[in-house]
C-alpha cells in the first residue's frame, strides 16, 4: 500500500462525518446518539466541528500531494483518537466513539 493510504482513507471518513456533524445537526445527530439538537448554540457548536474536520481533511489531502506536508498530515492524524482515547479515560466507553476510536488508532 502507498505510504499516505492512511491520509486518504481518513480524509474521506472525516470528510463525511463532518457533513454528519454539521449538515443538519438537528436532524442526523439525534439518530446516533442520545440526545436533541435543539437551539441555536448547539447547531454552532457542531458546525464548529464540520469547520475543524474539514480544515483536517484538506490538510491530509494536501499531504498526500505534497510530499512536504506528509509528516505534519500523518501527525496530525492522530489527533482525533487522542481525544477519543481521553476521553475513553474520563468518561468511559460508549459504541459510536469507541468504534470510531478502534478504526481511527488502526489507520
């Protein structure tokens, strides 16, 4: 496999699930987890986090096609399953993070 088939595969996880995220928080979000998107701060809140994965997800395209950028993309990989591991930590497991917590430290 190419070195950066991590970057791409997580390119277009993060792409979609930003989408998931933000697109329509109020509608989506409350048929994977347990709670109501139901006012405004909330909806800004996960649009936020569409910008962020977003933003990541170009970042790790543009360290597929330069190769300069490919050790900063890699890194910054990772991030997202940091944050799910701490949060494992301090929370506790729940099925949608921990899954996505499996496949992002595998990638």
């Amino acid at each position: 496999l190419p070195k950066h088939t991590h970057l791409a595969l997580s390119a277009v996880i993060v792409f979609a699930a930003a989408f998931l995220y933000g697109g329509h928080p109020e509608k989506i979000l409350p048929l994977f987890f347990d709670f109501e998107v139901t006012n405004l701060e909330l909806k800004n809140i996960f649009r936020a986090i569409m910008g962020l994965y977003l933003g990541f997800a170009a970042y790790w395209v543009v360290g597929i096609r330069k190769p300069a950028y490919w050790k900063g993309a890699t890194l910054s990989n990772g991030g997202l399953a940091i944050g799910r591991f701490i949060s494992l930590v301090l929370d506790g497991l729940s099925l949608q993070y921990g899954i996505g917590m499996v496949l992002e430290l595998s990638v």
